[in-house]
C-alpha cells in the first residue's frame, strides 16, 4: 500500500512549538485512519465479491449489508484517491486518544495485512496530545456528544485543524449546538480481517 507523503516520522508525540505555525494541519479520527487501512480499500473487493454469501454472512454478521455497501462504494469511488487529495500538503495529526482506540480496533479485528499497513500508518502520523478546545469542552457531555469525540474533535478544533471523519452522527449533532466545527467528510470502510 502506498501512503501519500504526510511529512511526518516515527509516531511520535509532537512537541507543541514544533506545530506551531502549520497552516496546512489535517486532523484524523479514528474512522478516516480505519479507512486508510480496511481490506476493502487496499484490493479486497475482489476477494470479498469472490466469496460465498454465505460466508461473508457468517463472517460479518448482521454487518453483511453495510461491508457489501462499503465494497460497492469503493469500486465507484475509491477512498484512497478521495482521502489522497484530501490529505496532500498537508500534515497529518492524530491525539493519543485516537492512536490508542485505533491500535485495539486493528488489534481485536484487523487482519494480518490490515494490521501491517496500520503498523506502516502510524509511523508516518504525528501524535499530538489530547489538547480538546475549551469551546469543545464547555458543550455537555451526552449520548449524541460523547467526551471521546469532544477530544478527538477539540483537538483538531485546538489546531485549527478541520477533522476527517465518517462520524457524521457527532458532526450533525456538533451543528445542533450551533457550533461551527471544521470537518472533512469520508465514507466509512470497516475492517475485513484482510
């Protein structure tokens, strides 16, 4: 799998000085780093429309609808190219929050190809720590706006970063608040187990 360049090296938590003055940050949730590395995204469509209904049925359970969903939306529009043109130029940031989650997420139900490009992915992110805006932080904390998501997103809103998401539930209900909040909508891709 290719990455595009994102300028960044080894993971590590960025100084804060050292961001300062980045115009041209991009800040990733969990979903659009989940998209990056899906089987579904990376060549599996084949592999998965080669197999049996009934097996994919078994395999994904009452998520079969929405994976085949996923696997029709990549032929037509491949989320490589689209998050691609998203990201280029720019640095990629991510918060220790989103790092953790989407380690367990890759580590519960990724496969071994899906777990080696999340492994090449987060060596080439800058992980910033979970820096939430007040602004974010003043909203309450409820159902539809959970305080995982007001970190994730106040902290790209910290950055001044707009966020790439597949998590259009927490945007919309961010926009109820009559909040105005940067973000960059994806489509979701899952896990395969690729």
């Amino acid at each position: 799998m290719e990455f595009y360049s994102l300028y960044l090296k080894n993971g590590e938590s960025a100084q804060v000085g050292s961001l300062l003055g980045q115009s041209e940050l991009i800040n990733f949730d969990t979903t659009a780093l989940i998209a990056l590395v899906s089987g579904i995204s990376n060549g599996g469509t084949p592999k998965l429309l080669a197999t049996p209904e009934s097996e994919l049925r078994q395999r994904f359970k009452g998520n079969y609808e929405f994976v085949i969903g996923q696997v029709m939306s990549e032929i037509q529009n491949p989320i490589l190219v689209e998050l691609g043109r998203t990201i280029s130029g720019k640095r990629v940031i991510i918060c220790e929050s989103v790092r953790s989650e989407f380690k367990e997420l890759v580590l519960m139900c990724g496969g071994p190809n899906e777990k080696l490009r999340a492994s090449q992915l987060l060596n080439c992110l800058t992980v910033v720590p979970d820096s939430p805006s007040e602004r974010m932080m003043n909203l309450p904390t409820t159902r539809k706006l959970a305080l995982k998501n007001k970190v994730v997103f106040g902290t790209g809103d910290y950055w001044c970063a707009p966020t790439a998401t597949a998590n259009m539930a927490f945007v919309r209900a961010i926009s109820q608040t009559g909040m105005s909040l940067f973000t960059i909508e994806h489509r979701p891709r899952a896990l395969t187990g690729d």
